[in-house]
C-alpha cells in the first residue's frame, strides 16, 4: 500500500493499514475553534497537521489558564480511548491550521487492535502528561521571563514558525499572570534582543539567547514532545 504523507507525527509512524483503518477525514481548524469543552462528549481524535491547539483549566469565575499545548505532534481526543466519557477542560485553536479527524469510535476500535495506533496514543499521553505536571511546577517555581520565554519556544517549535500572532491578553491568560506582568514580561526580552513584539505580532530574534533565558522545563518538555514516537515497532520506511 502507498505511504500517504503526513506532518503529523503520530500520524507518520503509523502503517498504512492503520490509516486506512482509521478512516480520517481532511478538516479545517480555525482561529479560536473550541475542539473540546468541559463537560461535552469528546466525539473525535484530531491529528493537527498545521496550527497550535491549548489546553485550559475553566474556572467559575470564566479565568482560564494553560495546562498544555497541542502541535503537529498531536492527538487531541486521545483521553477518551482510555475511557473519559467527557471532556474536563478547554482545547481550542490559538493559531489556526488544519489537520484530519478520525470518529471516536473508528479509533476506539483501531486502538483495541493493541497495535501501532495502541502503543503510539499511549506514548503520546505520557508526553503531554510530562508537559502538564512539568508546566504546573514552572508556574509555581520559575520567574516571568523564564516562563515566557519558554512558552514562545514552545509555541514556536509546535507552529514551526519564529514569528507568532499572540495579544497581549491571550499571553496573560496562558500565563496565568495579569497584562501589566506580561507588557514588563515582554519588554524585558526585548530589551535584550531576543524578541520583538508589536501589536500582538512575536518575532523571535536570537532563538539561542531565547532558550539560554527559558527555564529547564522547556528542554524536558521539548524532549518528551519531540521523542515520543521513537520507538522499536513503529512503522518508519
């Protein structure tokens, strides 16, 4: 069977009868398009091919705050092949993109195969487990320039992309931290060269510098993201 090319990457060591069996379906995902919410059955696993998806913890008072990031790297809906009926928190588009969708209960059935597609999701939910412990302690221990250099490498490496269309209030958000912090944040990188940021447009400038200023927590996580596939039985020529 022909290799179809993905730049998903759980998508890319998946054997073509794998693809075949999960029936995916091209779709768009738009700017701000809510993916998953609290409380709502999660109907499908999303393969993102291009755009960033985040993770958010809703609270009743409407403040939210980041709990992890989705890429190309991404299966989001994959909690629900482990048994969650519905969906706890927040995944929307911060960068739109595109990517394919596979029925929940396609992929339920391909992931009871124990097969690739099994192995693969349960790689990935260790990683994004690894990123959410990782970022709910970087939160708590790391100071603001550290934690937001280390949120735009994030971005950056999952968009593949230097220049990044993110507000100001979006950032504050994802942060956790008030606007005020984040425009003393922002203007502390940028007086030191590594970034300009205009109008809710981030242009990393020295990438290196960026990472040098970045907590430990970006290394681990990028390492766990980046890594996750790598694996004996995967499905790689």
């Amino acid at each position: 069977m022909q290799r179809q090319e993905f730049r998903n990457t759980i998508l890319q060591h998946l054997h073509p009868e794998t693809i075949r069996r999960l029936q995916l379906r091209s779709i768009e995902l738009k700017l701000e398009q809510d993916v998953e919410s609290p409380g709502k059955s999660i109907r499908n696993v999303v393969f993102v091919e291009e755009g960033i998806g985040s993770m958010t913890s809703v609270f009743k008072d409407g403040f939210e705050v980041e709990i992890g990031m989705f890429g190309y790297e991404s299966a989001i809906g994959v909690s629900a092949l482990m048994g969650t009926k519905q969906s706890l928190n927040r995944v929307f588009m911060q960068l739109a993109g595109h990517g394919y969708s596979s029925a929940l209960a396609t992929a339920m059935e391909e992931f009871r195969r124990h097969g690739d597609f099994h192995d693969l999701a349960l790689r990935y939910v260790q990683a994004q487990l690894t990123q959410a412990t990782q970022s709910t302690a970087c939160n708590v221990h790391h100071n603001h320039e550290q934690r937001l250099a280390r949120w735009i490498l994030i971005c950056s490496d999952r968009a593949q992309k230097d220049i990044l269309k993110l507000s100001q209030e979006f950032l504050a958000g994802m942060l956790g931290s008030a606007r005020p912090t984040v425009t003393i944040t922002a203007r502390k990188l940028k007086s030191l060269g590594l970034i300009t940021y205009s109008r809710g447009i981030i242009r990393i400038l020295n990438r290196e510098g960026l990472e040098k200023q970045a907590c430990e927590c970006y290394r681990l996580v990028k390492s766990h993201l980046d890594n996750f596939a790598e694996f004996d039985t995967g499905f790689t020529s």
